[in-house]
C-alpha cells in the first residue's frame, strides 16, 4: 500500500469514529474498506517467477528442435534430475543419458544447478591409461578398483579431499593423460572462509574464474569446490 493511499485510509477511518461514539481508541474497532488494495509480491518472488517463465519457455523450444531417446524422455517426465539417473551407475545407458542431456546443455536447455555441475563435468568421457585400463573420468561412483590407488607406496583415496597437510585441505586424483598419481594441496591455512555468505562466494569465484576450473590435477578446481566438500548448510550453486 502507498503512503498516500495509507494516509486515506487513516483519514477515513478517523472521520468514521465521529460518527460513531462507540467506535475508537479504547472502544470498539473501526473497520473500513480499502480499495483496490493488492499485496504486492516481493522483487525477488518477482524475479524468480519471471526467471522460471524464461527458463520454460527456452527448454520447450529447444526440445522441439531436438529429438530426444525414451530414457531422458523418462527423466524429464518423472521430473527425474540427471544427478538422480535411473540407470546403474557406472553401466551404458548411465553415461548415455550424462552424454545426451549436455548436448542440450550446450544448446542452451537449462537444467538445475546440480545437474550443471555433472554436466560441465568431463563424466561420460573415457581415457585409455598407458597400461591398458579404461578410465571413466569425473566418475562420481567409481569402481573400487579405480577408486584405490597407490601414492608413494601408501593405498589412497581417489577424488576424496581431506583437511590436513601443507596446506589446509588435500586431495589424491588420478592424471587421466599420464595415468599417475597426484597429491593436491589446496587452501589458505590461515584464511577464513565465508561459504555462507552469497557475496562473498560470488566474489571469490570471480576473482578465481572458478566457472573456467575443469582440470582436477589442479589446486584451483578443488578450491573452487571447497565449500561443496566441507561446508556445512551452503545454499545455491557450488559458487
């Protein structure tokens, strides 16, 4: 309500209270009518309906553009995200339907925040190591065998990232071009970080270019991702 329209009311409802000796201050309320009085949605309920309606309206055309399988049909029907895929982690159809839903990615389909992590995500992609084995890459569920590793003689933990060591947090991951291992140190020991603050993530990954971060044998995707693996309540996207 505007001030101008609250300045009405206020004087209309003194002017009732003349009229009626038993209405007032102490007495009885005064009520009154106000007129074409809407409750105003906040801007940003405004904004998020109106982001909600743009998002709609660019998946639904680029799905009339594209043809898609009967298995991410499932997921889109079911209202299934990718994170949640249907089929067995690690099997064929798992990193087909990874595979097929970034070609929409790329086309511009908008998928949750979630699903966009996986999908800028180098998962559904395989190496050949030097020794013959195949690796699945940004696996999130690998297998045992490709999950365990060897580091200096000491069995690990791949992609697992631990507070601790020179720095304040490590990581062990497996270079996909030379198929060895790598220990990863990450994270100002003596920094405080400010995961629960929007802004102060927001300024971080601008500063890092956190959204350019794909190579895991680096310290900057793993500090980028931080707060995913050891903050506690962090809302939104990963930055």
């Amino acid at each position: 309500m505007s001030q101008s329209a609250k300045d009405s009311a206020c004087r209309r409802k003194r002017e009732k209270e003349k009229k009626d000796p038993q209405s007032g201050k102490g007495q009885k309320p005064t009520r009154i009518k106000i007129k074409n009085y809407k409750k105003k949605k906040s801007k940003k309920n405004e904004s998020m309906y109106i982001k909600n309606i743009i998002r709609e309206s660019i998946n639904k055309s680029i799905l009339n553009e594209i043809q898609i399988s009967e298995e991410l049909q499932y997921h889109f029907d079911n209202n299934l995200s990718i994170t949640d895929n249907a089929f067995r982690h690690g099997s064929e159809k798992y990193f087909d339907i990874i595979n097929e839903a970034r070609v929409l990615y790329k086309k511009g389909y908008r998928f949750n925040n979630f699903d966009q992590e996986i999908l800028e995500s180098e998962a559904g992609t395989f190496v050949t190591l030097k020794n013959g084995n195949t690796v699945a890459l940004d696996f999130p569920f690998e297998y045992e065998t490709l999950n365990e590793a060897e580091y200096k003689g000491k069995k690990v933990s791949l992609n697992k990232p631990k507070s601790g060591g020179p720095k304040k947090w490590y990581v062990y991951v497996r270079n996909p071009k030379t198929g060895k291992i790598k220990k990863v140190s990450y994270g100002s020991p003596t920094m405080t970080a400010k995961w629960n603050d929007p802004e102060a993530r927001k300024s971080f990954a601008a500063r890092h270019q956190c959204a350019k971060k794909k190579d895991k044998t680096k310290a900057g995707y793993w500090a980028c991702r931080a707060h995913k693996d050891f903050g506690k309540n962090v809302s939104g996207r990963f930055w």
